[in-house]
C-alpha cells in the first residue's frame, strides 16, 4: 500500500470500552464493510504481549480488505507486526524519532491541537495530521478543543492530509463542509453504533457529498 | 560496548517508586559509583515521551560510565534512544519478535520462571537471562517464584549469562555460592538504600568473592 494513495476519508480509532460487538476484530471488520478506509488500532491497559497479539488479528483483517493499519503510540508494536503506520499524539515519541525508528515508507501520523503543533509535526517528517478535539466528548474529557478558525488556518499552513477528531459524528461532520479536510476520524460514532457496518456507511456517504 | 563483554555481577532494574533519592538520575548515578554493572530502565505509568526524556538522560549517565542501559518493556524507547538492549518478560513481546526489530548487536534479555521459558528464550535469541523470583517480594507481589533446584537445572541447560532476581539482597545473596551464576539483579536492596553507593559496593564486593 503506498502511502501517498491512502485515502483518510473515514479513519476509525479503536476503543475497546466503547465498541458494541464482543469482539474488536468483528467490530474492525464490520466497520471495514461498512466504508471505514483506515484503521488506528488504540490499546491502552494491556500488556506489550496483549497489544502485540491483537494487532496481528486485526493485521489480518486489514490487509484482507486492503485497508492501512495505524497502530497508536507503540513504534515497537507496529513494527513487530508491519503494520502501515503509527500515530503519535503530542505525550507519545517525537515525531521525528518516530519516522527515524520507522523509515520513509510507514505512515507516521500525528495529533495536532493547535498551529505551531500542526506546522512542527509536518517538518518532523508527519504525512498526515489528526486535528482536534474538534468536540468535548466523552471519550476524551481532558483534551482541548481545536476552533474552526484553528483548523482554517492549519489547513492553509499544512499540505499534508488532515483527518478531524473528537466529537465527529453524523450531526457533526456538516460543520466541515468547504474545509478542505481530507476525513473524518471517529470513535464512538461507529464503533459504539448498534449497527456499526450501516454507522460507517452513512458517514463515508455523507462526508463523500 | 560489545554485548558479550557485559560484566552482569550487579544488575540494577530501576523503580521510581522505591528509590531512596529525589531523582532516578542521582540514585543511577550512585549506583554505578557503587558497582552496579548493568543499568535495567523500567518506567510503568508514564507516557512514552516521559519515558524516552528519561531513558535519554539515564543513557547520558550510562555512557558517561561506560556501563550498559538495559530498557524495560518498551523496544521503541530503546531504539530511540540507542540502548545498549532491552529487556523482556514474558508478558511483553516475544523475544524472537524483539530480536527481529532491533538486530543482531543489541543485547536482548528474557525473564525465566522455569526451565522451558529458558530454553525456549535461549531459542528466541536470548543474550542472557533473568531468573526469577527467587524470593517472594514487595516489588512484585505476585511472582511466581523459582526453587534453587530449578534454577540448578536452568543452569546446566544454557549457556547464556544468568542473573537471579526477586528479593536478592545482602542477606540472600550467600544462598547463590557455587550455583554457577553471572549476577545479581537488585531493586529495592541497592535503589532503596540510604546509602546507595555503599550498598552496591557491598553487594558487588560480596558477589565477587
């Protein structure tokens, strides 16, 4: 899968809390089905072993539908299963030592809160951006919020894509209408809907139009 | 620093949460000053960038000394920071997996409760390894520990370098005399301390005798 052809348009996080299938590899895979074009494989509260064993079943289902997967935060997980990328959020490894460890051909991602992190992360070597919380929501109640202005002007100083998140759901993502994002990461707005296939449908649809 | 030329007589694992000092850089530095000939990292509950800063500045230290930085756990911390090795047990990363990711120079060391964990690390590409608990501890509570006669039978089935872990203190040490072992890992006996320096120069001395 070359990097530069990845398409962001729905980017689901993972978040076994929240998820309304038993198991994370059916909810990947239902979520997969229903339009999801990229993975983020989020484990926080488990061993390496744990982390290392889940990422290489759900490896299994993404390379099936051909779909990248982004593994948060562990360099070393995604690396000891080949996974695509790595996305860093700002307490995570510098970006640049991320794409030093990981080489040019991984996608490293990074989370952006605000302009000076936005412009930082793509001189580290960043090939996308995850810009928010763009919304309070439950899954993160700590973080803080990105404005619209803020995302205009990241958008305008940053050539990479731009995937926006936190508190992105079906009532939400008009707002970024003429944004010129690049997709819609979600959480809970998929993997917590009771029909996660149809969840992921209606948003890739709607963010397509 | 080459890898089989490591002195593990007295194998230090850090613990933030025992440690007698303000810093863990000052009771690491102590430690060396002591005799402390292996430095292990180990840092649970903090992000990854805090680790890495940390193992950064311990790795200044190290190299300072010339003794080598063992990280805990965490393969990506130790490649980016360049650590001597990484340490693993048999909750993290197969070793197999880790020696794949971080090549043939670093050292890659295994925890072993019984015989066929130990054989097996040696299989994975074990440079050497951690034998243990010995004794039960308030460290880790609920280690399962190793009889001497296990560990007299781990001894004969290897050929790497063995340090014995778990409740290894001045008092316990003698127990080791003539079990053909290569060292000594402490936490609380050298890291909680009063006198650090003191009580590693005392345990390495001890040791050598």
């Amino acid at each position: 899968m070359k990097k530069n052809e990845i398409d962001y348009t729905l980017y689901l996080c993972t978040d076994r809390e929240l998820m309304s299938t038993e198991t994370l590899e059916e909810a990947v895979e239902r979520a997969i089905k229903g339009g999801c074009t990229v993975i983020q494989l989020r484990e926080k509260n488990c061993t390496s072993q744990e982390f290392y064993e889940t990422a290489k079943r759900i490896h299994e289902i993404t390379k099936r539908f051909n779909v990248p997967l982004i593994i948060n935060d562990r360099v070393d997980i995604a690396l000891a299963v080949d996974a695509d990328g790595v996305h860093v959020g700002q307490s995570d490894l510098p970006a640049a030592v991320v794409r030093s460890i990981i080489g040019g051909d991984k996608i490293v991602g990074v989370s952006a809160t605000n302009l000076s992190e936005a412009k930082q992360a793509v001189l580290d070597g960043a090939d996308y951006l995850g810009v928010g919380a763009m919304y309070q929501t439950d899954t993160k109640t700590d973080a803080q919020t990105v404005t619209m202005e803020e995302l205009k002007g990241i958008r305008s100083a940053v050539d990479v894509p731009i995937v926006v998140i936190g508190g992105i759901n079906q009532k939400t993502l008009d707002n970024f209408k003429g944004m010129g994002i690049d997709g819609l990461a979600v959480v809970s707005a998929v993997i917590a809907a009771d029909n996660i296939e149809q969840a992921a449908q209606d948003m890739a649809a709607a963010f397509r139009e």
